[in-house]
C-alpha cells in the first residue's frame, strides 16, 4: 500500500518536470546559433593575428645566434664570447677557434675578417689562451710561409718581419716602418718582438724564463734602444776630467743567476730594513749604479762574441760567472781602505783599470756597470788599508776625490754587489 502511494505521488511530478527539461533544450538550440555566429570573427581575426605571431618569434631566433659558444645555453655577455666565467675556464688554456662562420665574418668585412685564417679566408682563426693566430692551424700556417714571396733587398730588422726596408732617397733604413722603428727603441731583449714591461729588459715571465736558460750571459741592448742610450748618458756625464773620452761600441745586460739575484736581493731588504731608505724617497737599500774596471783575457763583448772563456786569470769572465768578489781584493792594486769590493761613480776612474792581456790583440777594452748596496756610508778623513769592514752602523765606506785617486766606494760583502751591464768600448 506504501509503494503504490509513492508511485501515485511521483507520477504528477514527473508530469510537471518534463515540460521544464524540453523548454531548457530549447535554450540550449537557440544559444548554438550565437556560437556559430561567433565563429567568423576568431576567423576574421586570425589574419591580425598572424604577423604578431611571427614578430614574437623573430627576436627568438637572433637570440639563439648570441648564445654562449660552450653551453650553447645561456645569452653571451657583451661582447664576450661565452655566458660566465665557468664557461670560459673550460676552454681556457686549450685550442679553441674563434670568430662566426665563414658566411658571417664574410658579411662583415670580405675574406679577410677579424676572426677569418689570413691563408684559406673560410676557417676560423685560432687561438690558444689570449693568443689569436693568423692562421686556422698548422696546414695554412705551413702553406702560407711556402706561398710567402721572398724579398729580393733587406727585410726589416724586427724577428718575424719579413717586410722589405724602408727606403729614402736610395737609402735604406733598418726597419719596414715608423712603428717597428718605435718598437726597437723599447723591445725586449730576449724576443725583440715585443715592448719590454716598465723598466725591466724583458716583455715578460716566458721571456725572463728563457734569459735565465743563458745565464750566467749577455744580452745586447743595440745602438738607439733605450738601455743603450741610458748607459752611454751615464758614461758620458760620469766623465769628470779633461780628455778625449773613450767611445762606447757595445752595451750588453748581464744575466746572473737566479740563486745570484736572490742573495743579493736579500741583503738589499735587509740593509733597507735597518735604514728606511724608502722612506726618504731613496732606492730600496740605497742602491746605486756604479763603475768597476778589470783585465780581459778573451774578446768577451767584442762584436760576435758573448761566450765565456775558461781562462783561471780572466777577471771579466770569471766576474760574470760568480760576481764580484772580497777574496779576490788587492791582488794586482793597493787597498786605501782594506780588503773589499772597490767601485767608483766616474767612468774615467774605472777606465784606467780596464786593460787586456798581451795575448789579446782586440782593438776594444770592457767595463761593468755595478749595482751596489750603497746603505748608510761613511767618509773616513785618512787612509785605513787595515779595514776589512766598515765601522759599526755602516754598510760602506766612500772614499772622496783626491790629486791621486778618483771617487770609490767600497763593500765588505760579495752579497751587496752584482755586475748588472758590460760594456765595451774603444
């Protein structure tokens, strides 16, 4: 009886009902129109649309060529070729080509790009740590050299210059240009391609470790380098007395030994530790240049000569190999103030104890331009041949300019002096 109630009950309901769900299909027909109605404007849009489609793209595109050359990830940074230090340390010391392609460093400048091989003008050139090579590798570099035309008068005087000299009014000179001419004036020593670093002879730490190889030995600084003149002014204006003075031909830089430098290094910052040298606006340890002349044996620093002999009483050479000596003090001169190493800041003085030996005919005698540990320094009123150090508080003894003898100043230690250039002259 309960079920029959309810199915009585439902029945009206589900009569009421089902007009309300056939009016909202009608709805949902008549929205349909207005969706198709909708549909040619999203297709009269699309053609807007296109061409913003396409300029979104476009600065997608000029990034991917900007990308770091070893990630191939991240954006370049300005103007260098990789994203990050991280990046560039991966290629750093190891072969790396640089530059675009051939199509695009051709678009910059023609076959011979910035970053092009100067031989093939398709690959890249190469590069090896901050070094940027002409060529693309080893093939080119070999063809190039071959294919190298070969100059018929004088190539410029600068290694690796095979350019002919510039000629004047029938005159040739020794270099291709103004700028090499520049460049042999402050060259390093060593490689003479490069300007030497400050006041230093080499252009750097590869050149230093190459002149050491040599060492003990001799480097030329040639006529109009600036070593050359700075050493003849101080020959010259060192030259007190009256007569013809002699004319300097060859100005070599002695190479000592490391071990050499480094002992008399350590003494010059000792002695500049106890007198604060620096402070008073003077060279560390007040070092100064100073003359010391001597006997010859050989024809060391003769024009095409810079090997040492092996001959025991050769003063020059035997100086070269293990500086200048206390020991050897007083054997062939008089003392005026004991046994030490004796110096003078007139080049006359120094000339009068330059000679050869009877078996050495050379037209030319030599010279050393010391460096001297000068410190604190005393002038003694008299004579003390008894010396064999100076007083205490003292680091040398300056013997002044008299009738007899010209200006010395003398050291008790081998330490506070090193030959620093030879020089020859005539």
């Amino acid at each position: 009886m309960a079920n029959a109630k309810t199915a009585t009950m439902i029945a009206p309901t589900a009569a009421i009902v089902a007009p309300m769900a056939f009016k909202a299909t009608q709805m949902t027909f008549k929205a349909a129109p207005m969706a198709f109605k909708a549909t040619p404007m999203t297709l009269k849009a699309a053609p807007m649309l296109a061409p913003m489609a396409a300029r979104a793209k476009a600065p997608a595109k000029a990034k991917a060529t900007n990308l770091c050359v070893v990630c191939h990830k991240r954006r370049k940074f300005k103007t260098s070729q990789f994203c990050s230090k991280a990046c560039a340390s991966r290629v750093k010391g190891k072969g790396k080509h640089v530059g675009g392609t051939a199509k695009t460093q051709a678009g910059r400048g023609g076959g011979r790009g910035r970053g092009l091989c100067d031989y093939c003008h398709k690959n890249r050139k190469y590069v090896k740590g901050k070094t940027v090579y002409p060529f693309c590798g080893k093939v080119c570099a070999r063809k190039a050299k071959k294919a190298r035309p070969k100059p018929t008068g004088p190539v410029c005087a600068i290694p690796g210059c095979h350019k002919p000299v510039f000629t004047l009014n029938g005159k040739a000179g020794k270099y291709c240009s103004r700028a090499h001419v520049e460049l042999a004036k402050v060259a390093c020593l060593v490689c003479r391609k490069r300007k030497r670093r400050g006041k230093y002879p080499f252009c750097g730490k590869t050149c230093a470790r190459r002149a050491q190889k040599i060492a003990p030995g001799l480097l030329e600084a040639p006529p109009g380098h600036v070593m050359f003149n700075d050493i003849v002014n101080q020959f010259k204006k060192s030259w007190r007395i009256a007569t013809a003075q002699a004319t300097i031909k060859k100005v070599y830089k002695v190479v000592c030994t490391g071990s050499s430098v480094a002992q008399y290094n350590k003494y010059r910052a000792g002695v500049e530790a106890r007198g604060h040298f620096k402070r008073r606006k003077l060279p560390e340890g007040n070092e100064r240049r100073r003359w010391h002349g001597t006997r010859r044996e050989c024809k060391l620093g003769d024009p095409g000569n810079t090997k040492l002999c092996k001959v025991p009483t050769c003063n020059v050479c035997n100086i070269m190999r293990s500086s200048l000596k206390v020991s050897q003090a007083g054997k062939n001169y008089g003392m005026r103030f004991g046994a030490g190493v004796y110096t003078s800041s007139s080049s006359e003085t120094s000339v009068a104890y330059c000679r050869n030996s009877p078996n050495n005919p050379s037209p030319y005698k030599a010279m050393f331009l010391t460096k001297v540990v000068v410190g604190r320094t005393i002038k003694p009123l008299m004579d003390q041949p008894a010396w064999t150090a100076p007083p205490a508080g003292y680091d040398s003894v300056v013997a002044e300019r008299n009738v007899i003898y010209g200006d010395e100043l003398v050291v008790y230690t081998d330490r506070a002096i090193r030959p620093s250039y030879l020089i020859v002259f005539q």
